[in-house]
C-alpha cells in the first residue's frame, strides 16, 4: 500500500497574459493598504512594475512599493520593507519579480506582522522558528520561471552579519496566492532564462531523490524533469518560444509544491554557503555542484538517476559517464559551469561545509563519510 500527506494552501492562478483580469475578479481579496516588495531592475525599465501598480490601485486602498531588495535578499534590506509596512498599517504584501523578491516579499511579512526587528528576524533565521498567524497575507507574482517560490514554505535569506544564508520556513510562509502568468517571463534573458531553468530541474531531481519523496511528489517531479529537458533546448535555440515559457513556468509552480512538501537534497544546502561567500546566483551554484553530485548518487538512488537521466534523453554507458553526460547536457545549454569558475578554491572547502544549514539528512549520500567534502573538492 502506498501512502501520502500532501499540502497546498495557495490559490493559484495559472496562465498567459492573465494578470489584469486575475487582479480584478480578486478584489475581494488584494483588498486594504498593499505594500509590493520587488528588487526592481529590469522591471522597473520594461514598466512591469508602474503596470502592476496602476493595476492594484484599482482594487486597493493604497499601494506602497519596496524596491530596495537585493538579488541575494538580505535581512538588513528586508528590515526596510518591515519598517515601511509597519509604519503604513500594511494589510497585505505582494512579492513581485524572481525568487528573491517573492522570498524577501515572504520574510516582510512575518516581521510586519510580528513587528520584528534585525534581532527579532535573525532568530527566526537561526534558530528554525516557525512564523506564526501573525504573519501577513503574501501574493506571490513570479517574472522567472525557476524557484517555485509563490507554492513553497521557505523564504531564504542572507545575513551580511552573520555570513549566513538559510531559509524561515513554516506554513505561514506560503503565499495565499499565486499568479502565475508566464508573459511576465518573455522579456527574460537566455542566460537568466537558462539558469532559473535548470533551479527548476534541480527542484524536479532532488525531490524526486529526496527522502521524503512519495508517490504523488514523484508524479510531478517526473513531469517537471521531462518538461524542462524539452523546452529549455527550445528556449535556447529560441527566446521566443512562448509555449515553452508556459511549460517552464507549470514546471517551477509544480516543483514549489514538491519544495513545500518533500524537499530539495544536497546540493541546496551545499550552495547556499557558496553563494553567500562568493555572491554567485543559486544556480550557478547548483550547476557547478551536479555532475559530481549525480554520479555519486547513482550509488544510492541507482534506479531513479537511470530514470531521472533517461527523461532527459541523457545517454551513458556506467556510472563513470553520468558526471560526464550531465556536463554535456549543461554546455549544451550554455551553463557548465564549476565551482573554481565561481570563485571556490580548495582551501574553501571546511569553511563552506562548517556552514552549511537545514536538513542534510534528506539525501540518502549524506550518510557516506566524507562525502561534503569530496562532492565539493571535485567540484572545482
């Protein structure tokens, strides 16, 4: 017999140019003085931003925007959103823009509601509090297709104090709702389009190795494996592939449901020390980390990296050819890269895994001696 406990609190809203009548048929609930956390850039000078404002203040109250985020959020940014929604009697917030945004969106709202300080939040970061009911309601609108973040528990945050980046995770971290709205990502670039791309593969794999994988979050992470092996060869030969940007964006919002229920395996843990330390993307850190990764979990998940490799029409002859093929699938999308490539030297090796956070234990290979370490060494 086989068995599960699945969980999703989110309303979700799936689609192409939906995000204007999805705001209007919703006023019932983005309703009240709103606050959008965003990191700005680019959307700011494509105008998303001004439109996704113009198109709140229609149903809201009042509309503030926070767009002082960083890439990498960071919980000295997010002090200044919880300040501004504090002060502003906030009701709601909406993360707006990449994984970073949603998250920070995600990490304001716990210290708004909470009336947090900088103390207050690196508590919850380092202790593994869970965020209680006073945590705000978040809408969550990703413009990438690749963290799952508008379906998952976590937002994960960076402390420049602490030299630290870990997740607040808890069920009052999932957005009450998502609007997924794929041509929010057609204006994305192929090297952003093509790492976000392979966050959702990650995503797809190590829940499918994870654990606490079960029947139901293999079903979708065999879908999301087989989605994005297909299309982002199709975003690379063309941008505007506008169907394959709807299949990535299902992807990542299936794999932010498999994120809030089974987890991720390693090579998450492992790239959140590098990233901090060398101010790299997630996934290039992820992208480094996988051949070397994927062989040696051939050793304890044989028969599910055979299948995980055969959905991405991966050949290989033995366990010796998986980091090899893998490297090959990467370049072919133009994103091999390694750890030395990101700034990792060999001496670097105990001090990333001395801060490593969350659970290791998810992976089957974390029981094997050494195995941090020889992942990373070979890495570089």
């Amino acid at each position: 017999m086989r068995s599960f406990e699945f969980e999703c609190r989110t309303k979700i809203y799936f689609g192409t140019n939906i995000l204007e009548s999805v705001i209007q048929k919703s006023a019932d609930i983005i309703k009240g003085k709103i606050l959008i956390v965003t990191t700005g850039g680019s959307l700011i000078r494509y105008g998303y931003l001004q439109r996704l404002k113009t198109q709140i203040e229609r149903v809201a109250q009042h509309v503030w925007v926070y767009d002082a985020m960083s890439a990498n959020p960071k919980l000295e940014d997010i002090i200044g959103a919880i300040k501004l929604g504090i002060d502003n009697k906030i009701d709601i917030v909406i993360g707006f823009g990449g994984g970073s945004a949603i998250d920070a969106a995600k990490a304001s709202a716990l210290g708004i509601g909470a009336h947090a300080n900088l103390d207050t939040m690196e508590k919850y970061l380092l202790e593994g509090i869970s965020p209680d009911e006073r945590t705000l309601p978040v809408i969550a609108i990703p413009t990438t297709a690749g963290t799952g973040s508008e379906l998952s528990k976590a937002a994960i945050i960076s402390s420049s104090r602490l030299k630290i980046k870990s997740g607040i995770r808890g069920k009052y971290m999932q957005p009450c709702v998502a609007i997924v709205d794929a041509a929010l990502t057609w204006s994305v670039p192929e090297k952003i389009t093509m790492e976000t791309g392979f966050d959702t593969l990650a995503h797809a794999i190590e829940s499918y190795l994870s654990v606490k994988a079960d029947w139901f979050s293999e079903t979708l992470s065999e879908k999301a494996i087989q989605i994005a092996g297909e299309n982002l060869k199709l975003l690379k030969e063309n941008l505007d592939h506008h169907e394959a940007r709807e299949a990535m964006c299902y992807a990542s919002m299936i794999m932010g449901m498999n994120l809030a229920n089974v987890g991720t395996c390693l090579p998450h843990r492992m790239q959140y020390p590098i990233g901090i330390n060398t101010n790299t993307t997630h996934a290039a850190g992820l992208i480094a980390l996988y051949p070397v990764w994927l062989r040696y979990e051939y050793d304890v998940n044989g028969d599910k990296v055979k299948r995980i490799l055969e959905l991405l029409s991966i050949s290989f002859v033995d366990v010796k050819d998986i980091e090899e093929a893998f490297r090959r699938f990467q370049k072919n999308l133009g994103i091999d890269y390694s750890l030395g490539y990101l700034g990792i030297k060999k001496e670097d090796i105990l001090m990333l895994i001395s801060q490593m956070t969350g659970s290791l234990e998810n992976d089957k290979l974390y029981t094997k001696d050494g195995m941090l370490e020889r992942i990373l060494t070979e890495s570089i």
